[in-house]
C-alpha cells in the first residue's frame, strides 16, 4: 500500500514526546490523567511539549473522566481551555461528547469546534459508545475541520470491533466517512496487517509505546517497533 501510515502515539510531557518522535511517531496526542482517560492538559506543558519536538501535537478536550460534556459551564471551561491553547499556537485538536441516550452532544461539540475556527481535529472514542455511530458521523459530517475518528470500532476494543473497522474503512469517501480511521484502543501489531490491507492508514497507541506501564516513560524502541511493523505491512 502506497500511502504511509500515520502513528499516533500519546504523550504526557517533553520526554514522552522526544522518545515518540524518536521512535518514528508521525504525531502525538497530548493528553494529562490517563487514570481518567485522557484529560486536558495544562498550557504550560502544551508549550514545553511544543518546545522539544516538530512533529505535529494533538491536544485533548476534555476535562472529566466519561464521554459527557458535562453541562453549559464545562462547556465554557472547555471553550476557555482551547482559546488558551491556540494562544499558545495549538493548531490540532481531540474531543467528543454524547448526551444521555448516547447520540452526539452536538450543542457541546459545536461550541467548541466554534473557537478551533477550522483547525483540524479528531473526534475521539466516544463513537465506540455511541448509541447509532452511522447517525453520529452524518451529524457531524459538515463541521469544520473535523478529519480524523479515533475509534476501536466496539467500546470493548480492537478485538471486538474489528469487523466494524473494516466495514467502515470499505465505506471510505461516502458522506460521513469521508475522515480517516486512526485506530486506537487495545490495539496490537498483531492487529496491523489485516487492518492496513482492510485500507486503514491511522494507528493510534499509549501503553504499547510503554514497556514500563503508564507509570513509565514512552520508549523510542517501542515506537520503532511499530513504525517498521506499518511500514512493512
């Protein structure tokens, strides 16, 4: 396959991020508390981040654990949260939230994507809870600069969902899907030839890229490890 993989990997701070770019990541995905999932991080370690690699950066909003907004005035901490990363020169960003009945908070999701004025950004793996992901991707399919889902295709991860990834990875380019698929979510290299011959191009990894567990560093060999898996595959 022609076009090279994109490697995402997840990065807590400055050495993280030097050991995934190290290693070969294309991109990283910035995120603090891995105990909740993955929470906004502060600006402070936005900007050392920013200062220590050159490969693209992805900033988390999100700021508690779950795949709710958490009503109006979260809504507007996390509207203050990206004006405070742009500032700082953020140009990408995660997020995604559900209502009650597991459909997309668009409300929420448009007032944020509002203050991104047209950065690029991923809705991340609140579709794997979705109650209707075909519905959420229409619902969402003219927002400005929403291009990638992260998503393991089942809320119990890769394993489980791999047929949706395939099936939806078959639909690329309809309306809808027109973003591409980074997979995330138990994923393993096991996983990444059949995903890459299915048309799959984003892969998207956190406790693999860290042999220590997430009270560990990210290693630049780990990374490497799946840089050559893609690139062979």
């Amino acid at each position: 396959m022609s076009e090279r993989a994109v490697l995402e990997v997840i990065a807590l701070n400055a050495q993280d991020a030097t050991a995934a770019q190290a290693g070969g990541a294309d991109r990283l995905e910035l995120v603090t508390d891995m105990a909740a999932d993955g929470l906004t991080p502060s600006v402070e370690t936005f900007a050392a981040i920013r200062a220590a690699v050159d490969i693209r950066l992805r900033v988390m909003l999100r700021l508690t654990d779950g795949f709710s907004a958490g009503g109006s005035a979260r809504v507007a901490e996390l509207v203050a949260a990206a004006r405070a990363l742009r500032a700082e020169g953020a140009e990408e960003f995660v997020l995604g939230f559900l209502d009650e009945q597991g459909g997309v908070d668009l409300a929420a999701v448009e007032a944020i994507v509002g203050e991104l004025d047209g950065c690029r950004w991923t809705f991340h793996r609140a579709i794997d809870r979705a109650a209707d992901r075909d519905a959420l991707r229409k619902q969402l399919a003219f927002l400005p600069g929403l291009d990638t889902y992260l998503t393991a295709g089942s809320a119990e991860g890769v394993d489980a969902g791999l047929g949706v990834l395939v099936a939806e990875a078959a639909r690329s380019g309809e309306p809808g899907y027109e973003q591409q698929l980074l997979v995330g979510g138990g994923l393993r290299l096991d996983h990444v030839a059949g995903l890459r011959a299915a048309g799959v191009s984003g892969f998207h990894i956190g406790g693999a890229s860290r042999p220590d567990g997430w009270d560990g560093p990210v290693s630049a060999e780990a990374v490497r490890t799946w840089r050559e898996a893609l690139d062979s595959a």
